[in-house]
C-alpha cells in the first residue's frame, strides 16, 4: 500500500510539472535569438521570435495563471506582460506593441495615478488569464533591434530562467551548429569553417608542463534561418575522456555578466566582437552551465613526443551535432618555465582590491574581476576643454563583473559648472560618451563597470525639442522629438491646460507620442513640454492649439 501511494505521489508531481503550453502566437515559429546566446555583457535570458519583420501580430497566454506584472518602459524589455502558472513558472512576453484591453486600461490608470509613462506594477487584484488569451501584440517597444516577441520561462519562486525549448518551444531545425575557427590557449586562430564532422590533418604543437585550454568560435542556425543563434550544449574530451562541457539549461540573473568570461573577452575587444568560447574556467567565473569539467578546462601534458586527441562536440537543443577532432603533440622546450613577475600593483580575483594616489582613487569589491592581473592608471595631459587629466584606468581587455568605485580629482571648475560635471569615457572612435557621476569637494566621484579611458567634462547644453505633429481640429495626436547632445535625457513632463498627459517615449527614435481623448473639450489649449538632462540642464516650450 506504501509502495502504491509512493507511486501515485510520483504520477501527480510528473504531471505537475509537465505543463502543457501553447506557443504564443499563431504564425510558424522561427527564431531570431537563442537561449544563453552570447551578448554583449550578458546572456540571452529567453528565446526572440521573429514576427514577420511587422509589429502587431496577436500574442496568446501560453497556459493558464494569473497576471503578476505589467512594466512599462522606454529602454529595456518595452512593454511586457509577467503571467504565473501553477506549477512554478512565469512566462514573460517583452517589447509588445500594446496590450489587450483590461491590461491596457489598468496600465493606463496607473500610469495617470503616478504621472509617468514609465511602469513597473504588480496588480492587487487576481486577474486570471486563460491559455490561449489575447495578452498584446508583438511589437518593438524598449531596447528591441526589430520588430520579434522576446518570450521568456522562469522559475516563480527563484526568478531563475529556464530554456523555453525544454519546454517545447522548439522551431523545425535539421542544421548542426557551424565551428567557425579554434584557438589554443588563446594563440592564433585556425579557420575550419563547417558544420560537418571534421578531422583536422595537421598536428598542433604544445610544450611540455604548459597549461593548454582551447578557444572555440562556434554557433547554431536553423533551417531557412538567416540568424546566428547559440549553441545549447559544447562538450570537450581528450583521449576520449571528458574533461570539460556546459549546457544551457537554466541560469540566474545576476550569472549572465559571467558571459565575458565564458568567452575570450581579450579577443572580442580587439577583433570587434568575435566571441570565442573558452574550455578555461577562470577563476572569478560563478557560472552555474558548467559539467563535468576537471582541473578547470585546463590540461596539463609531461610526456614528451606523445601525441593526443582532443574532441569537441557542438550541439543544438533539437540534438544536431557537429564533431571536431584533433590531434595536439608534447614538445619539449628549453624555454617554457613558470615566471613569477612582482608588481607594485596587482589586482587579485579575490579582491577586494584599490588603488590610490593624489588624484585618482580605485576601489573594487569582492568578485569584481575574473584573474589577477598586474593593475596601474596612466595619466595623460587634457585639454582645456575638460576639468581633469585624461586617466587610462586599468587594461581594457580585461572584463569587469561589478560596479567599482572611481574617484577623479577636478581642477579649475567654475562653481557655475559644478553642477554640470560629468565622468566620460572615450570609445574606440576616440568619441566622448558621459557616464555620470558626481561632484563634491573637487573630486568627481561615479560608480563603473568597465576599464577605459576616461576623465571629467561638463555639458552646460539644454535638450532640444522640435514639434512634430499637434493637435488640431483634424487630427487628436500629438509627437515630439526630443534629444540631448551629451549627458542625455532625464526626464520629461508634457501639461496640457496644466494637467498632466501621458506621453509615450522611444528612447531609439527619440519620439515622444500622444493621443488626446476624442472628448477633448473643444477650443484653445495650452500644450507645455519640459524635458530635463542628467545634469540638469533644462528646455520648456509652450503651445496654443485649436482644436
């Protein structure tokens, strides 16, 4: 009878967690982006869905639960919907168009009740969903690149991702991933170019007692599938043993900065973007996707003149696999030996780590970095334009995982600009991109996420607005465009007879649109807009409509 109910418990909780979901539109699915496909400084957390380069394709609950949250966002994931399901997952549905009437109402009233577009709220109220309900429609709200549904599946509990194709959001696929090129420990690259089981001819030398991993240039695509998409799993054995793999299965939100140490960050910077993949597990790397990897991905080779198999299986999450072999071969050298170089600054993996003279200060936290690695700031002459000498901090291809704390010491700064100053960094166009910060007792004072060059400018120009549609005795909408030249913009308020309207803005078109009620008192009206930088810096225009 034990045995019985034993079994009978199992059967429930299999069908629990087996929730039968729908995709969430109707139209064939394909892909545009991967599960824990590389990004820039993240992981992908869902999967993207093309949506037939349009927006406004239907989108359906993929399974019963409960609205849990609406955000609402100019950057970011746009507009998107949270729906929790019963057996501990969370679907998420971003850059949407629009919603469907009851979500758009609520949205609505709420963003009156705080005067702000921006919205991120947890109903108070049970609203049940119905699989196969209308949530919104596809569309390119936020940070999105194009019009696609961004579709996620968490943990409700944990808020940890999961892979929606473990779930059966899967699209036809027949292709094995493509293995561009390979690396050994980072050395220069070799070209293969194939989504075939390759067996390289040539034997690649590596040194007796030296640390070997390999660098891997590898990705996925589908069947009549232009995109690039992730690889799910990369596994690595030599001689036949596995000694190093990872799947994406499932990870947490604050691992998905890991990415810039899952690949070779170094490569990436200065080859504008390539990501290769690294069997090398540094030792600052928290990633949760690895198995089975011994001595961290590293191999170590003593016996002179032997020969080994190295083996490397890229699969997809449909199964399709391309295998690369190669054979590496022990030599001996007089010249390899380990080297142990004292620096008067070196920052350690461990951290917490700082650096400090009379003016410019580094404080870094625990887990900031991924290695040690011999740390200075080099100090360059400015010129009169800027309030600081230039400081090249750290080394630019090392990746930062956290926020450190930079302090800058300011020289001449009129006390109108005080106000004004902000940290800036130089891109690799030698272009000034401010970062922020701020000012107190002569010292620029910011928290940063990357090593750069960076030092301290001022921007004492207002935002600019240009009147692009108003209201009239035709037409009830309105647009505005709306940008800044340096700091950028902060926020903005539009009053019209004194009351606040809402107005939605697009950070990538530098749109601000609304729509007036069709039972707007007709007559005269005074339209305000005020937009305000991140310095302050402030820009007001009025309007008189007829309408």
């Amino acid at each position: 009878m034990k045995v019985l109910h034993i079994a009978i418990l199992l059967i429930l909780s299999l069908s629990v967690s087996a929730q039968d979901f729908r995709m969430p539109m109707d139209i064939p699915p394909q892909l545009s982006g991967s599960f824990g496909e590389l990004r820039d400084n993240h992981l992908h957390s869902g999967i993207d869905f093309r949506t037939q380069e349009k927006e406004g394709i239907p989108v359906y609950a993929v399974a019963d639960g409960v609205l849990s949250r609406v955000f609402v966002s100019a950057t970011g994931f746009g507009k998107a919907v949270y729906i929790n399901h019963d057996d501990d997952k969370t679907s998420v549905y971003a850059h949407l168009s629009g919603f469907n009437d009851k979500i758009s109402q609520l949205v609505k009233t709420q963003q009156y009740k705080n005067e702000s577009f921006e919205l991120n709220y947890f109903p108070n109220e049970k609203i049940i969903i119905r699989k196969g309900d209308l949530i919104g429609y596809s569309g390119n709200s936020g940070s999105s690149g194009g019009p696609h549904l961004h579709f996620e599946l968490r943990e409700t509990a944990s808020e940890k991702i999961i892979n929606p194709a473990l779930y059966g959001f899967k699209t036809p696929d027949n292709c094995s991933p493509f293995i561009e090129s390979i690396a050994i420990g980072g050395h220069q690259p070799v070209k293969i170019s194939t989504d075939k089981n390759v067996l390289l001819k040539d034997t690649f030398p590596v040194f007796e007692g030296e640390e070997v991993y390999f660098d891997l240039n590898a990705y996925d695509f589908e069947d009549e599938n232009p995109s690039n998409l992730g690889l799910y799993s990369l596994k690595a054995f030599v001689d036949d043993t596995l000694f190093f793999s990872y799947q994406m299965d499932k990870f947490a939100f604050d691992e998905s900065r890991y990415v810039n140490a899952l690949i070779d960050y170094g490569h990436y910077v200065l080859n504008h973007g390539e990501r290769f993949q690294r069997t090398q597990i540094l030792p600052g790397n928290k990633l949760s996707i690895y198995k089975n990897v011994k001595n961290n991905g590293i191999l170590l080779f003593r016996e002179v003149g032997k020969k080994h198999k190295i083996r490397f299986e890229a699969a997809d999450v449909n199964g399709n696999t391309t295998v690369l072999e190669l054979f590496v071969c022990v030599m001996k050298t007089s010249d390899f030996k380990d080297v142990i170089i004292k620096y008067n600054n070196f920052f350690y993996y461990g951290g917490p780590n700082e650096f400090k003279n009379d003016e410019i200060e580094v404080e870094m936290p625990e887990g900031a970095i991924y290695t040690s690695f011999p740390f200075d700031c080099k100090q360059y002459k400015s010129s009169q334009n800027y309030y600081s000498n230039k400081w090249a901090v750290g080394i630019y291809t090392k990746p930062v995982h956290k926020n450190y704390r930079l302090r800058i010491k300011t020289y001449n700064v009129p006390k109108k600009h005080q106000t004004k100053l902000v940290v800036a960094s130089f891109d690799e166009n030698d272009k000034l991109i401010a970062e922020g910060g701020t000012y107190k007792d002569g010292w620029m004072d910011i928290n940063i996420k990357k090593f750069c060059t960076f030092v301290v400018a001022v921007d004492t120009v207002t935002p600019k607005i240009e009147a692009v549609k108003l209201p009239s005795t035709n037409s009830n909408q309105l647009e505005f465009r709306i940008t800044d030249d340096f700091s950028g913009i902060k926020s903005y308020r539009t009053t019209i007879d004194g009351k606040w309207l809402l107005m939605e803005y697009d950070a990538k078109t530098s749109r601000l649109t609304g729509v007036l009620d069709q039972d707007f008192p007709k007559g005269e009206h005074k339209i305000r807009l005020e937009v305000v930088d991140k310095v302050g810096n402030k820009t007001v225009i009025g309007k008189i409509i007829k309408i």
